[in-house]
C-alpha cells in the first residue's frame, strides 16, 4: 500500500478526489495530472477539486512531500516540552520514512540472491557513447549478425495504443476483440442486393440490420473499397429519404462485461456521396429481456464518428460510455445525420466494437471461421432432395439434415420444396437438425427436392 499518496484515473468529467493520507500541511500537498502539475483547491480536509477535470486515462497523482530541511519545532534549553511539539516531530520524522518507503517500492532493485554490488557502471560502459547517450548498434562492414545477449522480457500493465512486434507474438489470450460480426461485410448467404428494405429493418448483409426513414432504399454488396478491405455494405439512396440506420445486436451471451461506466469504442471506413459532408452516429441499445427488441432502451448517448466527406472512403472512430447495462444484449446502431437520396450512397465497411478507449487495427478472421460465426444465426443449404418407394398411401419418411453450425436456439425452416407423389413437412427441428418428412400420396416412387435455396433463421428481433 501507498502511504503518501493517491492515485486515479481519469475519466473527463471527475474533478473532486479524496486525499487518503494525513499530512503537517496542505502546502505538503501536491497534484499532477498527467505528469503535469494542475490547479487546484482544497475542498475540505480529505477531498481536492481540480479545476479542470482530467482527460480520460489521464493518470491523477495527489502525493505529499514533507518539509526535510529543517524541523517542525526548535526546542531551547528550560522551555516547556508540549505534547503538541513532540507529536509534530514524531510525525514528520514518520512521514519522512513513508514517503522515502514509497519511493523506494517502486524502483528497481537487486534480489536479495544477486552479489552484484548495485553499483552502476561508468556511463561510457552503460551505452553506446561517453555520455550515456544509447544509439543504434548497426552491424560491422561485411557482418550479417549483432552479437548480442539478449534478455526475454516480462511485459505487465495497460499499453495504450497499438503493440508491434517484429517477431512472433505469443499471446496468454485471444485476441478476439470485435463483438461484431461480419464487419468486412464478406458473408452474404441470403443475396448480394436487396431491393425491399422494411422501415423497422431488414435484415440483409449477414448479421446486418437496415432500416429507413422518410423513404424506402435499396442495399446491395459492393466493391470500389479502401486497400485492406473486403467488400462494403452499401445503402442506395431514394427521393424523400431523411435518414438511414445500418445496426448489428450483439448476443447477450457476448456482452456481459458491457457494463454501465464502462468504455467501447466503434471503428470503421466509411463513404457517401451526397456531395457535402455529413457526420455519421453511433448509439447503443439493449433489449429489456434477453435478445428479445420488442422493448428497447438507450445506454449510451449519440456519438458523432467525426465529418464524412464526399466521395472519398474516411476511416471514423468513437468512444462510447455506457449508460446501462449490455446484460440482455446491445444493439449498435450506424445512422446517418443527412439525407441519403436518389443515386447516392451511404457505405461501411472493417467494422468493429471493442471494448476499452483505443482503437486498434481492424481484427480480419478466416473467411470459414466468419461464415461460421454467422451461421449460428442464420444458414443458408442450397440443394437438398430425397427419394422413396410407398408401398401406399400415408406413408412418412423422414429425412435428416444437419447444421454446419448449431444454432443459438431452434431456428424456423423455410424449405420450399418441388414433390412427386408426396406432400412434405418440417419435423423434429432442434439447434442441431431438421428433418424433411415426406408423406406418401399413393403406392409407388415419391421425390422431392428444393425448388429455391432451403434456409434456416434465428436472428435476433
């Protein structure tokens, strides 16, 4: 534990924070934020205001410094020793220790089993120049190798912004950060354009909800987009249209940790073509029962994504706070805050929520492993038939048909299907299977098959 001082996180808004060690004086009583000394007044005896409140991550340092060079009180011969006197000096003398205790805590040391004698060596022998200057070491002329010891070393705590590695990267956890997905808009089991889009939402692009208002529009998959990327969900505009809403939600099993107070940011490569800027929006909603939109609310407020401007792919980022908590699940919702009107477009693409301030690279998946992830949802099987001799009418004759992926729950199974001699159903349907039960009409062979793609839906509503 820290004896002399406090420490905190910024959060942008927070300006009063405790002060949680006793001090001789306030003027012993010092703050920076972000290494930076800051403004400040003493709110009462135990709680500083800084005048302006920290930036979000900024590290908040309260820390007291006790006066070392001379005493708190100067005894004379034949005066009176109070009590008061003796404690003052008891105290600085025991402050003095802690703060030089905290001090010490936090520098580098040698193990008690090291002989080395903690000595450093001369600066010219620490590094590459007499002053103790470190600089490259290139190899000799000729030379292909740097003889080297090289140390392995333990990294620990929070590094803000993006990590590189020459090397290989071995991690202690995935690094599984978006939770959305098909964010490269690359899976499209159910077509490549849509040309009736519900008000409410449409479910299109897999996993990709949109909706309209003022007047219907078109989405279709699309190329033309930044280097890096796969394809584009891209909305077509219409006369009269106001405003255009591009949403994902989130299953709740994948949101637990979004919990009111904490931060997600959104990413992504965005263009439009309306001829000026626009400045698109995020929002978060969740359902009040779990995966169920039939009643949502807001848990977090609107965040502009920053000027979109025409005709040029613009990669946008947001930090959201939440405002509720993710436990049913969430929605992300993209709008637009302008018109999309006839022969423009609004487009999106590299799409990702994450949680924490920064945002990182795009996270790129297999292309199997994110067919996968939206097959839980939705699956689409393009051919499937059967085939049977009925000794007579009213015979039943099952025939199973696996998921490539098990469902979240049991889906609903759309199987339009061409038959001779036989009238077909959908029985015993689980998150596993299917089964297509044809029932004999008459005595002889029976056949069917599907005369459009066979699918299977359990997306969220």
């Amino acid at each position: 534990m820290a004896y002399s001082y406090s420490q905190y996180i910024g959060d942008g808004t927070t300006t009063l924070f405790s002060v949680t060690f006793p001090y001789l004086s306030q003027s012993n009583v010092t703050v920076t934020v972000g290494g930076v000394a800051a403004a400040y007044t003493w709110a009462s005896s135990t709680q500083i205001n800084i005048t302006s409140a920290p930036a979000l991550s900024a590290i908040v340092l309260i820390q007291r410094t006790t006066q070392v060079s001379t005493p708190t009180t100067v005894f004379t011969d034949g005066s009176v020793i109070a009590a008061a006197d003796l404690n003052s000096e008891a105290l600085q003398l025991l402050y003095l220790a802690q703060e030089a205790l905290d001090k010490v805590s936090v520098n580098l040391s040698f193990p008690s089993n090291d002989a080395s004698s903690g000595v450093l060596p001369a600066a010219a022998l620490r590094a590459n120049d007499s002053s103790g200057n470190p600089i490259v070491i290139s190899p000799s002329a000729g030379s292909t190798t740097v003889n080297a010891t090289l140390v392995t070393p333990t990294i620990s705590g929070n590094i803000q912004g993006n990590f590189s590695s020459t090397g290989t990267l071995a991690m202690g956890s995935s690094f599984l950060r978006n939770r959305l997905i098909n964010g490269s808009m690359l899976i499209a089991q159910r077509a490549t354009s849509f040309a009736t889009i519900a008000s409410g939402g449409t479910y299109t692009l897999d996993r990709w909800l949109v909706g309209w208002s003022g007047a219907a529009i078109t989405v279709q998959q699309s190329g033309g987009v930044p280097p890096g990327s796969d394809l584009s969900l891209t909305v077509v505009g219409a006369a009269s249209n106001v405003g255009v809403t591009v949403s994902q939600r989130i299953e709740s099993v994948n949101c637990p940790d979004l919990v009111s107070g904490s931060y997600v940011t959104v990413s992504g490569w965005f263009y439009q073509s309306s001829g000026g800027a626009i400045t698109p929006y995020v929002q978060l909603y969740a359902p009040t029962a779990v995966d169920n939109y039939s009643g949502v609310v807001s848990i977090s407020s609107a965040v502009f994504l920053g000027a979109l401007p025409s005709s040029t792919w613009t990669y946008l980022t947001a930090t959201i706070l939440l405002t509720g908590s993710g436990a049913n699940g969430v929605q992300l919702s993209i709008g637009s805050n302008a018109a999309i009107l006839a022969t423009k477009v609004f487009a999106l693409t590299n799409v990702q929520l994450e949680v924490g301030t920064v945002a990182t690279p795009f996270e790129r998946r297999m292309v199997g492993h994110e067919l996968a992830l939206c097959q839980r949802y939705y699956e689409s099987i393009s051919t499937f038939s059967g085939a049977a001799y009925a000794s007579g009418g009213g015979q039943a004759f099952p025939y199973y048909v696996r998921y490539a992926v098990v469902k979240r729950a049991t889906p609903s199974v759309t199987a339009p299907m061409t038959t001779s001699n036989c009238a077909t159903a959908i029985v015993n349907g689980n998150v596993d299977q299917f089964a297509i039960q044809a029932t004999s009409s008459a005595t002889g062979s029976l056949s069917f098959y599907n005369s459009s793609s066979v699918f299977s839906s359990v997306e969220i509503f």
